[in-house]
C-alpha cells in the first residue's frame, strides 16, 4: 500500500480543492511578476538616462490612473472569490451532523471514537475510501495540533472548543501525520 506524506500529494477531495487553489494563486502571481519584472526591465532600458535630455513628463493622465488602480482591484477580486469557493467546499457548515469520527487529543496518544459502530480505537484512524466523513475534534488537556499533509487542513485542537473537519478520502492509502 502507498505510503502519503505531501501536501503536493492529495489524498482527500478537499486537498484537492486547497492544492488547486494554491496552483492558481502561484500562477496569479508568477504572471504578475514576470509582467512587472518584464516592464521594470523594459522601462529601464527604453528610457535610460541620455546626456542633456530629460525624459518626458506627464501628469494626470486618468484613463492610466483608472487602469493600475482597477487592474489589480479585479486580481484581487478574482483571488477572493477563489478562495471563499475553496473554503465553502472544503469546510461546510456542520448543522448539527452528527460526526462519523469523534478524535479527542490526550498528551501524547489520540483518541478515537466511531460513532456509527460505538468502536474505541488509539492513534491510528481508519477511514473508508470515497465516503464523505465529518471528524469531531476535541481535546482532553492542552493545545494540540491535528495535521495530516496530504489532507490539507491542519486543524488546532483546543481544549473546551471542538473543531469540525470534512473528509472525503480519494484513494486508499497509508496518510502520516506531521
């Protein structure tokens, strides 16, 4: 059986969406750099400094006030519709679901609740392929951190505060946590 520790290596369907997210984002802004990198480097040498000519002054100009401001207005809009998509598809309203999995965080070992079978289990979580899972996470003492990479989520567990995570694992696995 494979063995999953990367988040460049989605195992769930919601890792999926973050990952894809994360390739637009970088894309964004790659595009933009090269753009003003490629325009830095062209301005420089196009207008360089010339012995007894100063270069050409301009002010004013609206229709270029207009465009650098509504330019990366709209990159910005783009990349926050992305992300309020990723996160309504990867973290939905709960709504009183009762959860498949109810994991409580001791010092040093994990507990593990199924609550459709009743069955008590530590520190190893197994989970069926292709079903969509609510995990209930609690803990029993201090702050702990729950992260399984190729999840995609790392979710901080805090004592008196559950935290819920969606999972819908996409092919069968053996996921480490960090």
């Amino acid at each position: 059986m494979d063995t999953f520790t990367s988040v460049l290596s989605p195992g769930t369907k919601q890792a999926s969406d973050i990952l894809r997210s994360f390739y637009i984002m970088t894309g964004v802004g790659a595009f933009i750099f090269f753009t003003v990198a490629g325009l830095v480097a062209y301005v420089s040498i196009r207008f360089r400094r010339r012995e007894g000519r100063e270069p050409r002054q301009f002010t004013e100009n609206v229709r270029l006030e207009v465009l650098w401001i509504s330019i990366p207005v709209l990159i910005v809009t783009g990349l926050l519709v992305v992300t309020f998509w990723v996160m309504a598809r990867v973290n939905p309203p709960v709504f009183g679901k009762k959860p498949d999995l109810t994991v409580t965080a001791h010092q040093w070992w994990w507990e593990l609740h199924y609550s459709p079978s009743g069955v008590t289990a530590a520190n190893e979580i197994h989970l069926p392929v292709g079903k969509r899972l609510l995990l209930r996470f609690k803990s029993a003492d201090v702050i702990h951190g729950f992260w399984v990479p190729s999840f995609g989520q790392k979710i901080d567990i805090i004592p008196g505060h559950p935290n819920y995570l969606w999972l819908t694992i996409t092919r069968p696995g053996i996921y480490l946590g960090a």
